[in-house]
C-alpha cells in the first residue's frame, strides 16, 4: 500500500492510523515539499490533487473516506 500524504493533514493521519489498527503495512510518501512526487501522484490518481492518495498493489482506491 501507498499513501501519499502531507504533514499535518487530519485525513491522512486518519488514514494511517485505521491501517496501522488493521495490521496493513504502508509506505508513506510525503507531498509536502516534493513537488516531483506530488506530480506523480496527481497523475496516477487521475488528477487528484488532494491527499491522502491511496494505492493498493498499484490501483488507485482513492482518499481516506474511501479506504
């Protein structure tokens, strides 16, 4: 799983901890600063800018609310 997220963001961390509470494993990849990253996200979440951006084997699932 991919999560792509900022810092101080309510919904990612949301997000992560209901991971953590499922035993899901998770790399996390910060947008904040990164604006190569955030790119590369927008692009594979279809033009979605906000986070978090959530993959599963690749697939974009989408944000938190739809974890």
């Amino acid at each position: 799983v991919e999560v792509y997220t900022t810092s101080g963001c309510k919904y990612c961390v949301k997000a992560k901890k209901r991971m953590r509470e499922e035993g899901v494993p998770y790399e996390e990849i910060d947008v904040n600063e990164d604006k190569v990253s955030r790119s590369e996200m927008s692009r594979r979440a279809g033009g979605r800018t906000s986070v978090p951006q959530i993959f599963v084997a690749g697939e974009h699932v989408g944000g938190c609310d739809d974890l």
